[in-house]
C-alpha cells in the first residue's frame, strides 16, 4: 500500500484528497484500487499526524519524527580517529605496555598515554586544560569507552584557583607522565625498530640540532631550569636546552639539559648515546656551528662520524640530501615548540619537565609517521592541514523514546580523502552502548 494525492478541479477551485492505494495484478497485469479515502489535504490538520503516530505503533520498525527526536551531544571526534590510527600503526599500546605497565598501577597506562598524546596532536594543552578538551572531544579507550572530565563540584571553584580538577584525575595524569618518563629509552629504541621495519628507513645520515624553551612564569631556578643563551629571545626567563636527533625526518631521539648548557658540550654524549642504543656506526651528523669546538673534532675524527662542512670530500647528492631533510628537521622544532605547543610548560619538577617534552616529541613522531605516508598518497596535504579537515568528523549521540542512537558523519571532501587513502575502513569508534563512559 501506499498514499496518492489525488487532485480535482472544480470551476476555478483546485482541491488535493489524500487516498490510500494498493496494488494487485488481474489477469496478468497491474492494477491499482483505492483503500481509502482520507479527505481533503487542507482540513486533514493535525488529524493525519495522530493517524500516522497511531498506525506507527503496529509497523515492524520505529517510525520517528524530528520532535521525537532530542540531540544529546555534538562531539568532534575526526582527530582523535587520525591520531588512534597513527598510534595503532606504530604498536604503540603493545610497546608502552611492555615497557610501563606493571601491578602497581591500577590503570591502563597506554590508554591514559594515548589521551595525552593525542591532546598534543589534537588541540594541546596542559593537563589542566586537557579536561576543557574532553568535554567538546569524543576521546575514548581501544574498547569505545569515552573520557569524561571530572570537575570539581562548582561550590569548591573560587576565582583565583587554577585548578577545576579532580586531584584523583590530575594525579593520574602525572603518575602516567612518571610512567612513560621512566621507560623513555626503551620507548624510543622500539620506535627506531618499528619505524625502521614498517617504511624501510636506512639511518646513514642524522641531523643533531638543539634549541631552548622557556617558562612562562616565573619560575625559580632548578637542576634543569637556569638561565642561559635564549634561543627564543627571552633572556629574563628561565629554560631548559633541549637536543634533537632527527633520522629521515624522524625523531629517533631527544636530549633535556640545563638551561645554561653550551651547544658545544651536548655533543659528544649524543653521539656516544645513538652509537649504544641504536647501533648507528658510519654517520654523517648535520648540525651548526655552535656545535663546533676543538675537542668535539678530535671526537668526530674517529672514521665513524663525518662533521657537515665545506669539505670536498661530501658529494653532491649528499649535500642535497642533507640540505633538503635540514628543513624537515627545522619544521620538527617549530612543531615541538609551536605546532605541538612543547611550551608554555607549567611543571615544577625537572622529572615531569622532562616527561612533557617526551609526550610533545611522541605527539612529533607520530606527526611525522602521518606526513611519510601522506607523501605517497596525498602529496597536497600536509599532516597539520589533515588534522583540520579530520575536525569535520563528527559524533551525535540522538535520543529517542528513551532509546539512544550514535550517528558519525562522514566528513568533509578532504577528510574523506584522507580516510580512503589511509586505509581507514571503519570511522566509528567501538560500541560498548552510549552510557559507556569512564572518569581518569
């Protein structure tokens, strides 16, 4: 069966009577024959939407109209797909629970690292803020449990008080910084593997390159936290130094030092750590000239390093090479220090000083994991322009009749681009129902 408008002229007067056919065949063929006749359209009123909402209750499926239907938050969610699929590609949850996980914790710590990372991916901020981020952001765990942030109640909150929550969160936080901070080098030698093993990445050449950031408040001096050479300018704020080793665009590994440390003296500890750890032998180090010094010479003289300068002796494809990666290693530092907002850092302690640059370098390394892809498959679009059109991905958690439906939009044209390059079958998070959710 199935509604016809039949319309009827009468003089100058044109009428529309709503009937109810259905179908049937005669003799071998197609007939239509009228159910019922409704009345005219114009006086039906409010008398068919009763009529619909009564026959409604006898169909198989739930018929809904937009009144029944009540919308109970709009979250975007595209970024912290991207980002889950970056951190699923580098195993990062099997390489954080080898190395972090144990007894004691009563917590998942690769989850919690995860939320971390991606807030440095996604819009960072600092722990502090990180609740702001949940409450518009669908973040949830491998299983679909979403984040939620636990406020303090609003009669504890006065105007001058920084912290809005939860201590029991907060602290969860930093026991995962503590965590990850622990585990740093077998963290970074695991991703050297897989990084190697997944794109084919042969180290011959790395790129060593130091800056510094400050703090924004004041802040008293420290182990870590000193006064010294300010690359950004601010000479009146404490810092910390930090150290890049950068292998094929890729940030193999990072150095923290105090603020007052001269270039120069960094060096010989770097390279004897990439020789350790990474059993990197013949290298060629790119770097500047506050790097250079007489003793670090006599160091790089052993046949295993070669020292970047006007020698000869460098071809020329390797001198393009070098020059061409020297941008990617540039762009690194301005993503740690701008893009992934490595700064403004709040910490007092050089432990968890220390453990935000790692989750900012973590946050950069899969950055880059997504721009090495992205070259093949997407040449036009970098990774921070993929992190914006990803925020049109979006999850509508809808209400009706007590019942709840999520909803995941498509996105836009260059979201769905990257999805099908990428290889994203599934955009919608894991379904364990819509009340599923958890506090940190």
């Amino acid at each position: 069966m199935y509604p016809r408008v039949n319309t009827i002229k009468k003089g100058d007067r044109t009428y529309h009577y709503l009937q109810i056919l259905e179908s049937f065949r005669k003799d071998g063929r197609a007939h239509q024959r009228v159910v019922a006749n409704l009345g005219r359209l114009d006086l039906l009123g409010d008398n068919l939407d009763r009529l619909v909402a009564a026959l409604s209750k006898h169909c198989k499926e739930t018929f809904i109209t937009a009144n029944h239907l009540e919308c109970k938050q709009s979250l975007t969610w595209g970024p912290v797909l991207l980002a889950r699929y970056l951190w699923r590609r580098m195993e990062l949850s099997d390489i954080i629970h080898k190395h972090c996980q144990s007894a004691r914790l009563q917590f998942d710590v690769a989850e919690t690292s995860f939320v971390l990372v991606a807030n440095r991916l996604c819009e960072p901020a600092s722990e502090h803020g990180l609740a702001r981020w949940l409450e518009h952001t669908f973040v949830c765990d491998s299983r679909g449990r979403r984040w939620q942030p636990d406020w303090l109640p609003a009669k504890q909150i006065t105007r001058r008080q920084r912290v809005k929550v939860e201590h029991r969160q907060l602290n969860r936080w930093y026991r995962t910084l503590d965590v990850l901070l622990a585990a740093k080098e077998n963290i970074e030698e695991a991703l050297y593997q897989r990084v190697r093993d997944l794109f084919s990445v042969k180290v011959d050449l790395v790129f060593y390159d130091l800056t510094s950031s400050y703090f924004c408040r004041k802040q008293p001096k420290q182990t870590l936290r000193r006064h010294g050479q300010s690359k950004d300018k601010r000479p009146r704020q404490v810092q910390v130094v930090l150290g890049v080793v950068m292998a094929n665009g890729f940030p193999i590994a990072h150095h923290v030092f105090p603020g007052n440390t001269a270039d120069k003296s960094t060096l010989k500890k770097v390279l004897t750590d990439l020789q350790e750890r990474f059993g990197l032998g013949h290298i060629m180090v790119v770097s500047d000239r506050g790097l250079v010094s007489e003793e670090n010479l006599q160091f790089l003289s052993e046949d295993k390093y070669i020292l970047k300068t006007d020698d000869r002796q460098i071809t020329a494809a390797d001198a393009v090479a070098c020059y061409k990666e020297l941008s990617t290693v540039e762009r690194g530092f301005r993503d740690l220090k701008d893009v992934i907002e490595m700064r403004p850092m709040y910490h007092k302690t050089d432990e968890r000083i220390e453990a935000h640059i790692f989750v900012a370098s973590l946050a950069l390394f899969l950055k880059r994991v997504l721009e090495h892809q992205l070259v093949s498959k997407l040449p036009e679009i970098s990774a921070t322009e993929a992190f914006a059109a990803m925020k049109s991905v979006g999850v509508v958690d809808l209400d009706f009749h007590g019942q709840r439906k999520r909803l995941v939009s498509a996105g836009g044209r260059d979201a769905r681009r990257l999805v099908a390059a990428l290889g994203i079958r599934d955009i919608a998070p894991a379904d364990l129902g819509m009340s599923s959710q958890q506090r940190l």
